[in-house]
C-alpha cells in the first residue's frame, strides 16, 4: 500500500493531526495506558517516526518508535507505537508497511530489539513473538499475552532482563544500599 501512498517522514506540523488520528483509532484515555509512561519525557527515535498521508483523510496511518533502557545493565531496545491507521483505510495493508518501512530503517540505523505491547496475531506478521514470562517488566500493568518483542539482530533478547524505562530516567539509578552502608563505604 505504501507504494501507491508513500510512507514519509513525520514533518513538524503534522503534531495536531497526528494526535487527532491517535484519538480516533485509540481513543482519549489512551494516554493512561502503561505504554505511554515509557513515552513521557521521552523524544521518538530521530528518523523513525512515520506517516502515510491521503488527501481524502489527510493522515491514513502513522508509527513512531522510542529509546528505552531495560534493566539493570541497561540494555538498549525501542518501542514501537503507537501504530494507528484511519479506520476508513484499515485492512489496506498500511500498518504492516509502515511497521515494515520502521523496522528496516531501524536495523539500519543498528538497533537490535524492538517492544510493543498489541495483539500478537497482528504483530506476528512481520515476525514479533511474546516475551518470555518474568524477562521484562513494565513500568505499570500490562496482559503478558500482549508484550511483544521482535529481534533485529539475532541473539539481541540475550541476556537482556529487568525493568524499562525511559533513557536518562531517575528510576536507572542502581541503589547503593542503606545510609549506613554508604556511610561506612565513605569512611
């Protein structure tokens, strides 16, 4: 489909009517959803934000990818979404391009893991699979049967585990035990 209707870069002033077709696919509380935490003072990944556009609905589809850190040791990865397609151009094959055209750049640009949480069906088309139970957690509820992964590079889940969050974010700092422990290390 996104050869008929070339998948772009997002420009800047597409912001309104991008949010406006968030809201239609997803609805308004949409942004109280667990994904959405790891989007909070985070800035979508340079080059990997996407729309189709359509003169009769101006936005057909848009996706946009994420940094996020995971755990301990900090492992880098990227959150795909959200993904929304104008309910007038859904099942036209626009999402799986757009996610297919994301996902290319985002290998070439060499990240190795990408995340979503979505219904698996859909996302297995282009090769997303469940996490494994108890690897990777979010930073609120999610339904395990949704949190996806997808390797860009192969062995990139290795050794990966722990919590995700946001890069730079204040919940990465490594605890350096009690007052007093700190105190006598100190001293």
């Amino acid at each position: 489909m996104c050869a008929a209707i070339a998948c772009q870069d997002t420009a800047p002033d597409d912001h309104a009517a991008i949010e406006h077709l968030l809201d239609l696919s997803f609805g308004s509380d949409r942004r109280s959803k667990t994904s959405y935490r790891l989007r909070e003072g985070n800035v979508p990944a340079p080059g990997l934000s996407l729309v189709v556009r359509d003169p009769g609905v101006r936005l057909a589809g848009t996706v946009s990818f994420w940094p996020l850190v995971i755990g301990a040791r900090q492992s880098a990865a990227l959150l795909l979404g959200p993904l929304a397609v104008h309910p007038d151009r859904q099942n036209l094959g626009i999402g799986i391009e757009l996610m297919r055209q994301g996902l290319a750049r985002a290998q070439a640009q060499g990240h190795r893991l990408v995340l979503l949480v979505g219904d698996e069906p859909y996302y297995a088309k282009v090769g997303f699979r469940r996490i494994p139970d108890g690897l990777i957690s979010l930073p609120g509820p999610v339904d395990p049967d949704r949190f996806l992964y997808l390797e860009l590079a192969p062995g990139a889940l290795m050794g990966v585990e722990g919590l995700v969050q946001v890069p730079g974010s204040a919940a990465l700092a490594v605890p350096q035990g009690t007052e007093a422990q700190q105190q006598r290390r100190e001293a």
